[in-house]
C-alpha cells in the first residue's frame, strides 16, 4: 500500500523520527525525576540481572521461526541444513548490531518498557497495559505503510497491529521479570527484526500459520501462568504481601 519513495533525505528525517520514543523518554524522566532519574533508566539499558531471560529474549522468536519452517518443509522434504542454506551467516552478526542501534529496539524501547510501560501498569493491569501500549506502538508504525519497500508495505494494518499487541504481551512479561530491565526489551526487538530478516525468504502461508498458533499458544500459557494481573512469577516475600492484601479486602 506504499505510495512514498524513499529518497536519501526522506532516509534521514525517518531515521532522526525514530528516536521519537528515546528522546521523549528521557525528557520526561527528567522532567518527573530529575539527573537521577535519567541515570536509572540508562542503567536498566544495559543491565539483566536474570540472564535466563535475556537468553530468552534473544532465542524465542527465532526458535519458533525456525521450527515453524521446519514443520512447514517437512511435507516438500527439506531438512534443517536446507532451509538455513538461503543465507551467508557472516551477514548475520551484522544485521543484529544495526539492528539493535538504528533498526528500532535502541530508538523505541526506552519509550515503550522503559517509560510507558510502567506509567500504564500504574493504572491498569499487566496484560490491559500490554494491549493499550500495543496499540499505541503500532500506531507508532502507522505511516509506514504508506512508503514503498518497507517492511509494513505490503501487510495489513490489521493484521500487523494484532501481532504488535501479541508480542507486547511478552514484551512485558520479559519486563516485568527482570525488574524492568530495558536491555532485554531491546534485545527481544531486535531477534524479532532479525528474525524477519533472515528468515523472510523462506516463510510461507503455512510455515506462518504454525508460527502463529504456536506464539498464541506461548502467550496462553504465560498469561495463565503467570497471571494477566503482573504477568510475573511472584517470590514468597511477594505471595505473602499478596495474600495479606486479600485478606484486608
């Protein structure tokens, strides 16, 4: 649905756009905390005291990607090495590093978990906060879709704000998991994007159908899990808070 080309100073202003959400963050953290409060969310960019979800941040959207391929190329007889055939590898540590930096998760993700989404769950609940912030992000995207060749061109707003909700569900799950640390927020955005990259050529209607039923049944069985209220693993210091809140109700 494109109609905008891209032109070199069309490429710039859309670059200097993006850290919309870094710049607003910032400015509004200091303007609520102070210095202080600028060096806090800086720390929680580049700091995960759970490493395991650092590791699955990084790991879950290829691994599903991955098998979802697997499971769609069965019936034409691939195997594993052909399907990774397609790409030279040495391109890929490349693609993370821009990716990271200037592909969107640096850009955004101080703005999305490291401000808004904690400003949200101050009023709602963990999975309401995850819809309303996938909603707000994927208007974020919204004019994309007007410049040809870009990743939204060719796909239906619909669709594609269904997806952002999604994955904002585990967006904040990660967060809220590693006391909010932004460092796993970017790392999760950027193994999507690569993720896209890499595995593009290859994706079918019936590897992304599987793809989409398998991210659907992850994000059940977190919710149920964990609990759509914080949609985090509560330590015995915290059940006890918890339940003694239920029994002053």
């Amino acid at each position: 649905m494109g109609v905008i080309s891209y032109s070199p100073l069309f490429n710039i202003l859309m670059l200097c756009g993006s850290f919309g959400p870094l710049v607003a963050s910032f400015s509004l953290t200091y303007m609520e905390r102070g210095i202080d409060g600028i060096k806090r969310i800086w720390h929680k960019g580049w700091h995960c005291d759970k490493k395991s979800y650092l590791y699955i941040s990084l790991l879950l959207i290829p691994g599903l990607t991955l098998l979802s391929l697997l499971l769609a190329s069965l019936p034409l007889g691939y195997n594993l090495l052909e399907l990774l055939r397609f790409r030279k590898y040495g391109y890929i540590f490349t693609d993370i590093l821009v990716t990271f930096l200037i592909g969107g998760p640096f850009q955004e993700e101080f703005g999305w978990r490291g401000y808004a989404l904690d400003y949200l769950q101050s009023k709602w609940n963990a999975l309401e906060s995850s819809i309303i912030l996938g909603g707000i992000w994927s208007l974020w995207h919204f004019p994309l879709f007007f410049i040809i060749d870009s990743p939204q061109s060719n796909q239906s707003f619909i669709s594609f704000t269904i997806s952002i909700i999604a994955v904002s569900v585990l967006f904040t799950w990660l967060h809220n998991n590693t006391d909010g640390s932004v460092l796993v927020a970017m790392s999760f955005h950027a193994s999507i994007n690569v993720s896209y990259l890499v595995f593009l050529p290859k994706i079918s209607i019936t590897s992304n159908l599987i793809f989409t039923i398998f991210l659907d049944v992850t994000i059940i069985c977190i919710v149920f899990s964990y609990g759509q209220k914080k949609l985090k693993r509560l330590n015995r210091k915290d059940e006890i808070v918890q339940n003694l809140k239920i029994l002053k109700e």
